[in-house]
C-alpha cells in the first residue's frame, strides 16, 4: 500500500510539473536529491562503523555481558512468558544494548531474530504474543544515551553543536518508553480482565 501511495506522489508531481513546465525544476531536484543522499549515507556509514566498532570492543571486554546482566532482573519482568535462558532473552537484551547507543541500523536484525525466537515460543502462530506486542512497544520507543544517527546527520548539515541534543534525547526517550510500558500494561490487564468476565 505504502508502494502504490508513493508512486502515485511521483506520478502525481510529474504530470503537475509537464503541465506547468516546471520539467526542469523536478530534474533539478531529482539531481541534488541524489546527491545529497549519497553524501549523507557516507557521513552515516562513518559514524555507525565507528559506535559498531565501540559495540565490539564492549562486547570483547565484557562489558555487554555485565550490562545485560545489569537489565536481566527489569527484562524479566517485562518479558515473563520468555525464559532467562532463552536465545530470544539475549537477542532481546543485545537489541536494547544496541538501542541505547542510537545504533538502530544494528538493532533491528537483533530485533527480528528476537521476535523470531518469540514466535518459536508462541508455537509458531500468526497471532502476536504477550511478550512481541511488550517487545514491540519497547523497541519502537528505546531509551537512548547517545543518538548517534541524529548526530551524525547533524555534522553532515554542519551544526554548530551536533551533540548538543544527547541530554534532550536521553529525556525524550525515557518519557517515550514509560509512556510505551504503562499503555502496553493497560491495553494487557484490559485484556485479561474482557476474557475473565
């Protein structure tokens, strides 16, 4: 749906441009459209190598080990149908590891191997678990220390102080993943409570 919305934008600007002879306008654009892509994907590229780098490096040391160790005891509570030993706990914790540090680009195979494992635990069924819709909610809304994307944008656009926006971001998405939590709680004990009566 998404596809055919986008076309029909596309197709919808160009026959607005041939009637108006703005052609070359929507060249134009066309052009530096792609040139500044190109440009920003190479300033991303740059930054993410780097905080992957730092993640390995961490990883090496230990310290994602004493990290998930650190969340264990909160991840358990809110994943209770997912067992501690469970591969899907350990992609569930990398994934939020990876969250933290802005490094959405890595998390996101790390979250769909954690809903893949999630729906091995459902008995494979169609229909979203407990723990994927709590996966979700969280994952769409992650606490984040240091948003390392948004910097980097911001340094390829020239900012004066990319980084200034770290304690703004750390705010935010704290705000955003209570917020996410508490609804994910109510819409569950809402749930629970139609079935029971």
């Amino acid at each position: 749906m998404v596809n055919v919305i986008w076309a029909a934008m596309i197709i919808i600007g160009i026959v607005f441009a041939m009637v108006n002879g703005t052609m070359d306008k929507v060249n134009e654009a066309i052009f530096e459209g792609a040139k500044e892509a190109v440009t920003l994907c190479i300033g991303l590229i740059s930054v993410l190598v780097f905080w992957l780098g730092m993640m390995r490096i961490a990883e090496e040391a230990g310290l994602l080990k004493k990290l998930s160790r650190l969340f264990k005891p909160l991840i358990s509570r809110l994943f209770p149908e997912v067992p501690n030993n469970h591969p899907a706990m350990g992609y569930i914790l990398s994934n939020m590891i990876a969250n933290l540090f802005g490094l959405g680009n890595a998390a996101t195979p790390l979250g769909i191997k954690a809903m893949e494992e999630m729906k091995k635990l459902n008995g494979g069924k169609n229909e979203a678990s407990r723990s994927m819709i709590t996966f979700l909610a969280i994952n769409t809304s992650s606490i984040t220390l240091i948003p390392t994307t948004v910097i980097s944008i911001r340094m390829n656009y020239e900012s004066a102080n990319p980084t200034e926006i770290v304690g703004t971001t750390l705010v935010a998405t704290v705000c955003s993943a209570i917020g996410a939590i508490l609804i994910d709680r109510y819409f569950y004990y809402r749930r629970s409570r139609k079935r029971k009566g």
